[in-house]
C-alpha cells in the first residue's frame, strides 16, 4: 500500500535533505533565533572611553580618528560622546559639569542616564593612555553589528523575495560591502603623503606602460594615457555612424593584443553577429563575405591565421534581451571575482531600462539614474566602464552636421557622470561625395584629466573596424 499523500516525497526531491543541511523550517527557525540575540557590544569599553574622554581632554583628537557616535551600543553613550566632541570643537571644557550644562541646555539630560551618568564614568575611568585600546574594542563590535545587521537583512530581502533577482543580489552585495569597509583599506581616503609613493613609481616608470587600458588608437591613447579605473567613458552618434563598431576595436585590443579581461554587454546585436564582426575586422575579410557565406579560399586562409588568438582571447560577449544595470553589475561582480575584468562595454544606453519589466513616466529621469549606475560601478569595481549612447536629431539641423555635447539624447545627467566623452562622426556618412570619405573623426568634448581634441581615424567599413590613419 503506498504511503499517504502528504508523506510521500516531493518529486523533485526524493531523497529528502542532503545529508547535514537542516530543512528549510529548520533553518527558517535558525533566523528567527538570530533576529531575537543580542546584537555584540561590550558596554563596559564604551564606559571606559567616555570615562577617559571627560578625564583628560588630550586624548579626544585621537579618540576621535576612531569612533563616532554611531559606534556605541547604548544610545546614551553615543549622545555623552556626542555632546564631548561638540564641546571641544568649540574649545571648552570637557568635564562632567560641562557635559552636563550641555545636555541640559540641548534638553537631552534625561536621554543621557541623568548627571550622575557622567561623574560615574568619570570617577571610573582607567588611565587615559589605554583610551585608544579600549575605543577599538568599541569600533571592533561596532562593526561586528554591521555583519549581523547586513546578515540580517540579507536574510529578510531572501525570504521576503521582492522585486528583480539581479536587484536583490546587488542590494545584497552593497549591504555586506557597506558592513566590511573600514577607513584603513580605502585607498580614498588618508593623508596627502600616504599617496605620494604610488604617484612617484608612476613619473619614474615613464612612458614606458600605460598608466590605463590601452584603446589601439595612438592618438587617444597619448591624449588620455588609455582608460584607467573608475573613469565612465561615453561614446556617442547618431545612428549608423559606427559607435558598436569602435567600441569592439577598443575591446578587441585590450582583449587580444593587451590580454585584459573585457565584457561585452549588447543590447543591439546579438553574441553572432559580434562575432562575425570581430573576425572580419581581425583578419580583414569582407564582412558580407561572413554574412552572405561566400568567403574565398584566401578569405579561410586569413580566418585560420586569426582563429588560435580569438579562441583563447578573454574577450566575454553577453548579448541577452532585457539586461539592465542591476543584472550588468552582478555579472561584472561574478567575472571580477573568478578571472578577473579590466574593462565594461555597454552598448547601448538608450535600449536599456532602469529594472526588468518596468517602465518609466519620466524616461529623463530614468537614464539618469542609469547613467549614474554605471559611474557607480566603474568606481566600485576599480575598472574603466565605456558606455554608448546616442545624440539627438540636432547635428542634423546643422550645415556641418558636426555633433555636439548637448546633443547627447534624454539626459544631460550623461555628461555630468561621464570623465570622457567621445563624439564620433563620419562627414560621408551625410555626403558620399565628401572629399574626407573613409575618415572618422573622435571628437574629444570632455575629458577631465587632459584637454580635448579632434583625432582623425580612418573607417574601414568593409572590414567592420576603425584604424589609425597611419595604418590605414
């Protein structure tokens, strides 16, 4: 006789819990359990401290390099601690009479455990040379609470399940970076002299590396020194100029011939049509010889020549429907932390939407937010990010033609994040006649650690590339 109903096993878990994980009821009941203990803190370190504080008024700069007030378990710590600070920013006295006639005057005596709080702490205070030990046993359980905090809340985001998986991995992922930053690894932050090492090694290395990312285009590259970390680089023209085309001759230099790790995130072609485009810029066959399947025998001869070095290149193409930043930045993180990324293409801004499945009344507004997502994540990630994007109808009202910065399409929110902005045009593109057909230029309308500059490349759209004039 079989089993009844409700004892039978889940079809697609037959053999019940694999062995040594708890079922989910049990682990449901592990968090609960969690969320009702006692946060970590040591009040008797906090007591210490302000004891030390009102004690001798000399150790408070230091102190102060330490802790916050945010940093103590117990409110009224933090409001005793606060109140020290705010006293001795205005140069008065820090000792519990004064402490005191602040929190009275600021109506905050009662919040602080009443007046005898602080001659308490005072008269137990432990010498003021062991004031330093005693705050960085506060800042060590401040900062375990920001793990269990984090841990927490992961959790409840888990269980509660709401909104886009990307979102919630990425809220997940800033929760725990917010908990383990401390100021001692931030890079960001410090004196003046504690950079000066890094900045020198530069200057004596010379010329001879690269400070960022190398492009393949000589002249960029001297103007800007390649791309470097953290920088948002856009690229914008209107249609059919070949924005998609140089940013896959940037991304096949810095793949193939500098060994950089690259994403390719494509919201206009697909994974296919990228690659037949990279193996007819790199072996130089005729694009619609790959598209129309009518290569020659010289055409295999090129492809062979090409096809070791594409193979093994770390040049990573994901041309899924629907991406948006949030998906963008949990693939970028997950690529960092196997192999390793040295730089992002996005391609392009204006097919993106904000989150999955949603839409914008304030479409502005949404691009951005986008766009300030994206400088966010070059920052993060310590890696340049080059993002396209396309310009309004404007250089078409134009006798030149030639296009400019306001023409930037739906947000001028992408000039301000942008550290370089490349305009690319293309004279032949609007006049087959014109005597500079086959040249593009790279207007360089921002760059925030150089000047700007007109470079002429050559266009070689047979080939599905850009090249160096020099090379053309």
């Amino acid at each position: 006789m079989p089993p009844p109903a409700d004892e039978r096993p889940h079809p697609h878990d037959r053999r019940g819990p694999p062995q040594g994980r708890q079922p989910v009821s049990a682990t449901f009941d592990e968090a609960q359990e969690t969320f009702s203990r006692t946060p970590p803190h040591d009040l008797d370190a906090e007591q210490c401290v302000l004891g030390c504080l009102l004690a001798a008024r000399d150790v408070i700069g230091d102190i102060q390099d330490i802790l916050t007030a945010e940093h103590f378990y117990r409110p009224a710590h933090g409001l005793i601690f606060e109140t020290i600070l705010a006293l001795f920013e205005k140069g008065d006295p820090c000792n519990p009479v004064s402490v005191n006639a602040e929190l009275v005057r600021r109506g905050d005596i009662g919040r602080a455990g009443g007046p005898a709080t602080t001659h308490q702490l005072f008269h137990g205070a432990p010498a003021s040379a062991s004031a330093t030990y005693y705050a960085d046993i506060v800042l060590e359980q401040a900062r375990l609470r920001s793990l269990v905090e984090a841990g927490s809340r992961i959790m409840q985001m888990g269980y509660a399940a709401e909104g886009d998986i990307d979102e919630i991995e990425n809220a997940a992922h800033a929760l725990l970076s917010d908990a383990i930053r401390t100021e001692d690894v931030d890079e960001e932050v410090g004196a003046l002299g504690d950079g000066l090492d890094d900045i020198f090694d530069e200057l004596e290395r010379g010329r001879d590396g690269m400070a960022g990312v190398p492009t393949g285009f000589i002249d960029f590259d001297a103007l800007t020194d390649g791309l470097h970390p953290g920088q948002l680089i856009v690229i914008a023209a209107r249609p059919a100029m070949g924005k998609s085309t140089f940013a896959v001759d940037i991304a096949r230099h810095a793949a193939i011939r500098e060994g950089k790790h690259v994403a390719i995130f494509s919201l206009e072609m697909g994974k296919k049509e990228l690659t037949k485009r990279i193996i007819s810029a790199e072996a130089r066959v005729g694009l619609h010889h790959i598209v129309h399947r009518q290569v020659t025998d010289d055409d295999w001869t090129r492809i062979a020549c090409v096809t070791e070095r594409l193979a093994t290149a770390p040049l990573h193409i994901n041309a899924r429907p629907g991406q948006t930043p949030a998906s963008i930045k949990a693939r970028c993180r997950k690529m960092q932390q196997g192999d390793g990324l040295d730089l992002v293409i996005v391609d392009y801004l204006q097919l993106m939407e904000s989150a999955a499945g949603r839409k914008s009344d304030n479409r502005q507004q949404e691009v951005a937010s986008m766009s300030r997502a994206f400088k966010v994540l070059a920052k993060e990630l310590g890696i340049p990010v080059i993002v396209l994007s396309q310009l309004n109808r404007g250089p078409e009202q134009r006798a030149d033609k030639k296009p400019a910065m306001s023409d930037l399409r739906e947000s001028g929110a992408i000039e301000q994040d942008a550290d370089v902005v490349i305009l690319l045009h293309r004279e032949d593109a609007y006049d087959k006649e014109s005597p500079r057909a086959g040249e593009a230029d790279l207007i360089v309308e921002k760059n925030r650690n150089g000047p700007n500059a007109i470079i002429t490349v050559a266009f070689q759209g047979h080939f599905s590339r850009f090249v160096d004039m020099a090379s053309g």
